[in-house]
C-alpha cells in the first residue's frame, strides 16, 4: 500500500473499530444467581449477546486492519530501524487475540440455545460454568491492558522521534499507556489508584485510538486534494 492508502486504511478501520466498541452494550448476569435464574438471564439477553458477538466481529476485524495499516506508516518512518514498529504489530495481534477470545467465549451461550432461544436442554453446570467463562473474559479483559499499552507506548514513543502524528497526541498516548501498564496490578492488590489506572487506560484507549484515526483520516483527505490539485 502507498502511505496514503495506508494513511486512509488506518483512519477508516481505527474508527469502525471504535464505532463497533460502543455496540457492546450487554449487561453482566447477577451475582451468586441460581442456575435457574442465570438460564432466564441468559435467554433473555440472547438479542443483546448477539449484538455484542456482531459488534466483537467488527471491532476485530477492524482493528486488525488498523494495526496492519499502521504499521506500515511507522515501518516508514522508523527507517531503517524497525523495532517500535515490530514492538507495536505484536501488541496489535495480541490485542487482537484478546477480541478474539472474548467473541468467541461470549458466543457460547448462542451456539447452545435451540432455534427458540431456549437454554432448556442445557444442563446446570453448563449454565453455571457460562458464569465461570465470564469471569475467565474478565480476566483476559484485565490483562489485556498490557498489549494496548504497549500498542499505545510504542507508537506514541515514535511519534515523538519521527513525528509522524502530532506531538500531543504522543504526550496523550504515554500518559494512557503509562495507566494500561500500571493498572495491571490491581487484580493482584485492589487499591483505588490501580481501578482509576485501569479505567485510564480503558477508556483512554478508545480515545486515543478515536484521535489518531480522525487525525490519519484528516491527513489523508488533504494528501488526496494536493495530489488532485496539482495535476
């Protein structure tokens, strides 16, 4: 790809990926439920997991797109030296891996019902153990802080030595980045500075992605009316 359909590619699939995000609205079940109750939950919100299942789908596919694309453009601007570039596709795939998880195993229930959406011929402990897979997607969602912040760092880290996107955006991005790294210790010791660290990092990370590919989809508008404008 050329740097400016990298450029576009990159904008385009960071805010698809943030637009899909935002369709994961399903709410978690009660806790310490019955198997009785978490089965009506379960069937009752079947709509709403599979929005969040479709939404999933989207949102990796998109990011994987956007992790491809921009490695190109720091893989240009890292020349010949590529290990930030290196550093951030491999955050991106795990990033990946993690969205992947968590559609898959959030899909489960939807595989088990029948063409009713009823969770009858399930038996217990494959309702209660939906309870156990939720809490392992926790888990996985909690260390997934670590790719997205090392995403997030080695991109900003480039940013200030290449310049390849704005100065501010790189300061944003290592302040998140320095929050997803941090707040992993929270589920080892929860103390309020790890929680706050971890919703900075969370949240931060929608945003910073959201800035950087309204910035690269700006860049590469402009790049596209200087080409037509000069010929």
């Amino acid at each position: 790809m050329t740097t400016r359909t990298s450029t576009l590619v990159a904008g385009t699939s960071g805010i698809v990926a943030v637009t899909a995000g935002l369709f994961d609205t399903t709410s978690d079940p009660p806790s310490g439920a019955t198997t009785e109750v978490l089965r009506r939950w379960y069937e009752q919100n079947l709509d709403s997991i599979g929005l969040s299942v479709t939404a999933g789908a989207v949102e990796l596919g998109a990011i994987t797109i956007f992790v491809v694309a921009l490695a190109q453009l720091m893989r240009a601007a890292e020349e010949p030296r590529r290990l930030l570039t290196d550093l951030a596709t491999a955050a991106g795939i795990l990033v990946a891996v993690w969205l992947w998880l968590y559609t898959a195993s959030t899909m489960i229930p939807l595989v088990m019902a029948d063409d009713d959406g009823r969770l009858s011929a399930v038996s217990d402990a494959a309702v209660m153990n939906f309870d156990s897979i939720r809490r392992f997607n926790e888990t996985i969602g909690d260390l997934s802080a670590v790719p997205r912040g090392l995403l997030i760092l080695a991109v900003s880290l480039l940013a200030l030595r290449a310049r390849f996107l704005p100065r501010w955006i790189a300061w944003f991005g290592l302040i998140i980045a320095t929050a997803s790294l941090i707040c992993v210790i929270g589920p080892a010791w929860p103390m309020a500075p790890f929680g706050i660290a971890a919703m900075i990092g969370l949240y931060g990370f929608l945003i910073w992605l959201t800035l950087i590919s309204a910035t690269l989809l700006i860049r590469g508008a402009q790049t596209k009316r200087d080409l037509e404008l000069s010929r």
